[in-house]
C-alpha cells in the first residue's frame, strides 16, 4: 500500500526500533529478553512490528495480554515463545497447547484445568506465576501459594512453574524508589516461599522498560520492556532518574509517526465560530484545513482547542472542537499550504516534532495511552 493513496496512515521506523533494541539489549545482557507486543504493540500495530522483531534473533520472548494476542502472532510468524500475562477463559485452555503458549498463572482454577489438560495431551507447559508485591492487580498472595504449590507437584507435566514475575506499582511515577525496593523485597521473599514449596521456577523476571534501565538487582534471568522498545521513555521520572545517575539520555528514537493530509480548505471571517459546541470564535479572518482524522481514529477529544499538528514543517493550532471524523486546523500563517498535503500528527517534520508525550500532556495523561489508543484500522507503513 502506497502512501500516497492514503488519506491516514502510520509509519514505523525499522532503523529507530533497531536502536531501541540495541539500547535494551544493553541493560540486558545475557538475559532472556521478552519483548511486550500487547496492545496492539502498544498501538504500533502487532503483526508489523512482528515482522520486524523477526529479523532480530536476541529476541526471545514476546509477551501479550489476550489470547487473541498470541494467535494473531503465531498467524502472522513468530515462532519463538510467548508469554500470555493476562486470563484466559476455561473453554479456550486447550489453545493454550495447540499454539505452544506460555500462561500467566494467578487462579487456581484456571491452574487445575491446565493441569488436566497436559496430563489428557501428555505434554509439558510452562507456565509463569505471578506474585502479588503490593500492586495489587493480578498475582498471589503468599497465604495461597501452599495451594497452587499442591496443584503444581500433583501434574507430572507442570510440576512447578518456568517464571515468576511481578509488577511494579510504582517505578515510574516517581525518582523516589523506596516502594518499588519494597515490592522488590517481598518478591525475594516470595521466591524463597516458592523455594521451601519445592516449586522454585527456573527463570525470574520482574524488570519493566523503567526497572531494566534503573535497577539491575530487578533484572534476574529475564526482563520484559515494553515502551522503551517503541522509543519512548516510561516517564519524567524515569529519564531523570537515569540522567542523574549519569546515564546516557540518547538511548531511544520514536518509531510511530502519525501522518495524514489536508482534505479541504476555507477562508472563514472574523467573528465566527469553529465546530460543535461554537467553543471557538474566530477574531480576525483565517484559513483553515479540515483533516480526516478524530477521536474515533484514537486522536483524543481532550486535545480541542490545545494541540497543534505540523504542516511544511509549521505549527498549525488546533481549532474548536474534535470531531469523530475530522478535525479543523489553524493554517493562516503557513505559506503554500494547498490540497491534499501531508501533516505530522505525531512525529518529526525536519527541525519540529509533535510527541506522544506532548499528546499525553495536554490531554491530561501519558504517552501509553496515546498510542495504545490509535485505531489498529489505520494502515501501517514499515519505512
């Protein structure tokens, strides 16, 4: 597919996520490296950036959230493991070993049904517990670990857990660590428990992008970065952290851009108003570009009135409300503007650049969501 036929599309850098990797794989060393594709590949687009993370043989491991997650990956070439971090429903288990998948495991339930089924299959499953730390989200306490342990030793084909892992509640937000030192204490713990159980795993991963680039006690024999390999720092926080330690800052490079094109123009006058809501009202004449792109392509309504696109390489303001469909910008001030040109909606136009962060901080929330949050229905462009 040829950009120039489309009205909204994504390009995906190879070279910018080949610096990432290399970065990570720094942090990482000899370890198992796990690479999270969920969320679409956090908005990237799962089955291309499959494609590339194919070409790249350090990479071990993908992890996803959904089942449909693994299928689509195995459907479109990835043949190495994968890791399922979120449920799985009872009647769907099966797929479990039909697609060689490697579950997260913090309901008993669904660890008993896996158990029948390697004994009915006779085959061997890893499986990866979760440990709750102090998230509170998905994992095991420590009071019911005794009862998994029994459901583990009772199953000849899983006998004990491949991984434990966890997560974080807290290592990005802030520069200071003292909750993440303690999650990381409790997991030690945990793992001792597990131990004494006679299930202790084989692998051990607990480092998100923000622990492996901070703190190589989180490392243990596998880490799995997420936002990082994408080019993006997890927080404020997390470069600052970095950067006072000394820390090289120039690790990562976007790989998204979001680009479109100017479909109509208009002269509006002076003292009119912009879209619904009449929430802007034009002081002076201006022109202005409709684009084909809204909230519903997961460019958010909150950035009405606040964002600005890039046009020849010029800042084009918002105006007036997001609509589903379309938006209305600001060209007044940029020269040659004509049909059908192409705007920057995230990403670098020679010396400017819109960032997911800066989406993320006018809209009120963080770059995970701006990306994660594109529709997987716009193309995307390996470049």
């Amino acid at each position: 597919m040829k950009k120039e036929n489309l009205l909204n599309w994504i390009e995906l850098s190879e070279s910018a996520l080949s610096k990432n990797l290399k970065s990570l794989a720094h942090f990482a060393g000899q370890r198992i490296i796990a690479v999270s594709v969920k969320a679409n590949a956090y908005g990237h687009g799962l089955s291309e950036i499959i494609v590339l993370l194919n070409r790249h043989k350090r990479i071990d491991y993908i992890t996803v959230h959904s089942l449909d997650e693994a299928i689509e990956a195995r459907q479109v070439g990835w043949k190495r493991q994968i890791m399922v971090l979120g449920p799985i429903a009872k009647e769907l288990l099966k797929e479990v070993f039909e697609y060689n998948l490697e579950p997260t495991i913090f309901d008993l339930n669904t660890l008993r049904q896996l158990g029948k089924l390697s004994n009915k299959y006779k085959k061997h499953l890893r499986t990866h517990i979760k440990l709750e730390t102090g998230t509170n989200r998905q994992g095991v306490t420590e009071d019911e670990l005794s009862k998994f342990a029994k459901v583990y030793k009772r199953s000849p084909y899983l006998k004990k857990p491949y991984g434990a892992g966890t997560h974080f509640a807290n290592i990005e937000d802030t520069t200071n660590h003292e909750y993440a030192e303690y999650q990381l204490q409790n997991f030690n713990r945990l793992i001792k428990k597990l131990e004494s159980l006679k299930i202790k795993p084989e692998v051990r991963h607990t480092a998100s992008s923000a622990a492996l680039i901070l703190f190589d006690k989180t490392r243990f024999e596998m880490v799995r970065p997420g936002i990082s390999v994408y080019g993006h720092w997890p927080s404020k926080e997390t470069y600052l952290s970095h950067q006072q330690k000394g820390g090289n800052t120039n690790l990562f490079q976007p790989v998204l851009a979001w680009k479109t094109r100017i479909t109509q123009l208009k002269n509006i006058k002076a003292d009119e108003f912009i879209g619904y809501g009449c929430t802007y009202r034009t002081t002076k004449p201006i022109k202005l570009g409709i684009l084909p792109v809204g909230y519903y392509d997961g460019y958010s309504r909150a950035l009405s009135n606040t964002a600005y696109v890039l046009i020849h390489s010029r800042r084009a303001p918002v105006r007036g409300r997001i609509c589903m469909n379309l938006m209305m910008v600001d060209v007044t001030d940029i020269k040659g503007v004509k049909l059908a040109d192409e705007v920057t909606l995230i990403g670098r136009s020679k010396n400017d650049a819109v960032t997911a962060e800066q989406l993320g901080g006018w809209s009120g929330t963080i770059n995970y969501e701006v990306l994660a949050r594109i529709s997987p229905k716009i193309p995307r462009l390996i470049v």
